[in-house]
C-alpha cells in the first residue's frame, strides 16, 4: 500500500480505473462481441475500436467527475465501482442483460425478494471488484494540475474518441444491430442510461389514468369470475400442455380448457398490464379492476405480488392484510390468498364478482422456497441462488414443484367457486410472463422482446367454467388482452370498447 502514499497524477489515476474498468467488468461484453462478429480484419477492428473507445469515454468521465467534483466525485465513482460489481455479479450469474425493462424489475422487486438473489458469490463480487478499487479512489494522493492541464486531457480523451468512431464508421450498422444486447452489458452505462428510460417511461405511463368509455351492467344474473395472474410460469412445464412430468394432476381431473397463449412482454409490471388492459398502447387507460368497480362490480383484489397498476378498489388485500385478517394463516406461500376467500365472496350483496389473485408461486431464483414441503414431489431440487452454477435437473425440479402448487392454488379456487351458492362461475389462469431456466444460458426473465426466447413468452392460460355458464371458444392461439373483454363478457358488462375477437367465450 505504499505506493497510495506517493502522489499520483489525475491522469494517471484516471487512466488505472478506466483499464481496471475494461478489464474486470467486460468479460462478458466482450465475449458477446467475439459471439456477433465474423472473422477477419473487421472484426479486429470492431473488437479493438470498442476497446479503445471504451477507455476514452471512460478516461473522459473518471477525468470530469473527479477534476469537478474533488470529494464528491470520488463518492460518485464509488458508487458506480460498486454497482459495476452487482451487475456483473447478476450477469455472470444469471445471464441478464441490464435492458430498461430489467431495471423495472430491479425497481419493483421488495427487499424479501431482493435478498433471495444473493449469496457469498455476490460478497466476494462486491468486496473484491467494489470495494477494493473503492478504497484506491479514497486512498489516492491526486495531484489534479491545472485547468489547462485538465482541459487538455478531456479533449485528448474526446478526440480519440471521436477518431475511434469515425474509423469504424462502416461498422456503425453492425453496432446498431446490436446496440439493445451491447449497451446492456456496458458498464456504467448500462444501469444508469437504463434507469433513467425505466423512469421516463414510469413517468409517461402513470400519467393521470385516461378512463374508458362508460359501461353497464347488462344482465341481473349473480356471477363470480377469479382471474388468477401467474408470476414465470411457462407453458411447457404444465403437464396440461404434454409435459412429461405430472406437474397438473388436480387440474387434470378438472374440466378445464388449456389454451395456447403468449405473452406482450417478459416482465412483471409490463406483464400484468397487458392482462389487465383492454388493448395495447403506451397509455395508462382504466385497467380492469378500476373498470369493473367503476361500473358496480364487486372488486376483491388479493396480492403475494407487486408491479401493479394503481388499482382503484375498495377491497384491495396485501399478504400482510390478509395475515392481519386471518392471524392464523401461513403468510409464507401464496395460498394466503385463498384464506377466507368464500365467505368474503359469499358475504358480496352485488350480483356480479370479479376476484383478482396476483401470485408469486414461481418468481425465481428461489423456487425451492414458494411451496410448502408436502409439493416437493420431484427430488433434488436446487437450492442455490447462483442458477448458473445449479444442477439442471436439480433446478427444473425446484421450478416444477412450484408448477405443482399452482396447480394446487388453481384447483382450489375452481372448488371454492364450486362451493358458492347460486352463482355462474369461471375462473381464468393467465401467466405475467415466462422463464428461462439455462436454455441458451439465460435464467429468469427480462430478455426484451426483439429478442426473447420462447421459454420466457410462452404461457399457461387455462380456462374453467361452471356447467350453467358460457363455454370456451375453439381458438388456435389468444393473449393477455383477451382477458380483460373476456371477463367483460362473462359479468355480463356492456361498453363500446369491447372486441369480440378478444372474448374467449362462445
């Protein structure tokens, strides 16, 4: 440590943390770059020129917060130096990009999720590729020279890179092809750009809700209709869908409908949008619930969950709602939801019922942790947070074990409906999105939709009707926005936004 002792030029420091940035946080971005291009002198060339461009932007910012910002500016880097370090952790880990959509995750995540993400791998990131070079940007005796001295450097560091892109201007196409999957693995710019089109998008989006045409209840008849969300489940490892493993046993002695659906988006908040929208747009418009109670429906909304709209009902039920109503229920798994569910359902004085449960069953990495023991049916399961570390078969088994409690929580709320007195019934099960679980070496979820795998856009979308209620369409394929027009139809609600071609319901 002696060597921190000695004074050390500003360009000097600047240019040790911009090589220590290239070096330990690029592996990956690079090894995606060596994946994209073909061979040859031009590839030499794209490889080397981001290198260099890298070093220059980075040289250039390091140079201006610290010559600027003195005190400050080294909390500023340190900061970044850190959460370079749990970035990269999270991409070496579960093979992430750090997309707009993923930093909504990470927004819309609680802490009691948060912390199942980490482990000593996550420590030893954070100590050995935060700290440490933390500890070198305090530590550092910076002789910061003059203004000219400064602005030579920052226009030394501009101009190269300037040079860099304007030799590799043939390349630009290729890099534009490219630049969702680059910029999301580029360090620190991947997480902050990113913030700030999450929140720019977040402000845009929750404008003032733009509220739909005003609807009537057609019908006097006495319905209930639960829309179960899904959290990650995917298609093919419901056994309702020709998985070979019994992950569906209670629903396949269900008189249920499995259709074939896919998601509009790979993440929550996006996700359960569209299920709740009446069509796509960019817009906050009225979503279901609002719509419904809006109208004179009976709105019951119960969540293990987050990265809702705002929802505008009166019975609106958090876990921690429901543990204070029910003191003894276990608050650990999702069938918290279903506690006293029939009673506040048969308690209702309105004709019509629209129950909305929003689950967390299969909302990884921790899938051993989302069902009681009695569904650990398929052993071993992975119980491990690093999944690119995990047993594969160990891992499916953890995942299809929370498959296997949906199914449980699905067939439990059909018997409930079954229970209720004097009612037509239905109940829809629709899934936020998919999961990968190791294919093509991605895990989770959050992959943008350009380019997303079909493990995380395929979904469950399953369908169980009373025998005195409507019946199920013949339809080769449907989506999230059939749900709202569908439940629309079955409460028996009128409005001129409804589409005929969104109504699973014959």
């Amino acid at each position: 440590m002696k060597f921190l002792k000695r004074p050390i030029s500003l360009q000097a420091e600047c240019m040790i943390l911009s090589a220590f940035t290239l070096a330990a946080y690029h592996i990956p971005f690079f090894r995606l770059v060596l994946d994209k291009i073909e061979g040859g002198f031009n590839g030499v060339l794209i490889t080397a020129g981001l290198a260099v461009l890298m070093l220059a932007l980075n040289h250039f910012f390091y140079y201006l917060v610290l010559y600027t910002g003195r005190f400050v500016g080294r909390c500023i880097l340190a900061f970044t130096f850190v959460a370079d370090a749990i970035s990269l952790y999270f991409i070496n880990s579960y093979e992430v990009l750090i997309t707009d959509s993923m930093m909504g995750n990470v927004f819309n995540t609680q802490f009691s999720e948060a912390s199942g993400f980490f482990s000593l791998a996550a420590v030893l990131y954070v100590l050995f590729l935060g700290v440490i070079p933390c500890i070198f940007i305090f530590a550092a005796k910076t002789d910061f020279g003059s203004f000219k001295r400064f602005m030579a450097n920052i226009g030394l560091a501009l101009g190269l890179a300037v040079g860099i892109a304007f030799v590799n201007i043939q390349n630009w196409p290729w890099i534009d092809r490219n630049s969702t999957e680059l910029g999301s693995l580029l360090m620190p710019w991947s997480y902050t750009v990113n913030t700030v089109r999450f929140y720019n998008g977040e402000k845009k989006r929750n404008q003032k809700e733009i509220l739909l045409p005003d609807a009537q209840i057609s019908n006097d008849s006495k319905d209930v209709c639960i829309l179960i969300i899904g959290e990650s489940a995917r298609r093919d490892h419901f056994s309702l869908y020709g998985y070979e493993k019994p992950t569906n046993p209670l629903l396949a002695e269900d008189d249920v409908t499995a259709l074939i659906a896919n998601s509009a988006a790979t993440y929550t908040t996006a996700g359960v949008k569209a299920i709740l929208d009446h069509q796509p747009t960019g817009k906050l418009y009225e979503i279901l619930p609002n719509y419904m109670y809006r109208t004179g429906v009976d709105v019951i909304w119960r969540t293990s969950n987050w990265g809702e709209p705002p929802v505008h009902i009166e019975k609106y039920h958090t876990v921690r709602d429901l543990k204070k109503m029910y003191p003894d229920a276990d608050d650990r798994y999702d069938g918290i939801l279903l506690t006293g569910l029939k009673e506040e359902i048969m308690s209702s004085e309105k004709d019509k019922i629209l129950v909305i449960l929003h689950t967390n069953t299969s909302h990884g990495p921790t899938y051993n942790k989302k069902y009681p023991t009695e569904f650990e049916r398929f052993t071993p399961v992975c119980t491990t947070v690093e999944m690119s570390k995990a047993n594969p078969q160990e891992l499916m088994n953890a995942y299809d074990n929370s498959v296997l409690y949906t199914d449980y929580l699905i067939h439990s709320a059909i018997e409930i409906l079954k229970e209720i007195p004097d009612r037509r019934a239905c109940m829809l099960y629709v899934s936020d999105h998919g999961e990968s679980l190791g294919e093509g070496n991605l895990y989770m979820h959050g992959v943008p939709m350009s380019i997303a795998p079909k493990e995380q856009v395929e979904i469950p979308f399953i369908v169980w009707t009373s025998e005195d209620a409507a019946e199920v369409k013949e339809l080769d394929e449907v989506g999230q926005y059939h749900v709202f027009h569908s439940v629309m139809d079955f409460l028996g609600v009128e409005s001129p936004i409804f589409d005929e071609d969104k109504n699973i319901f014959k």
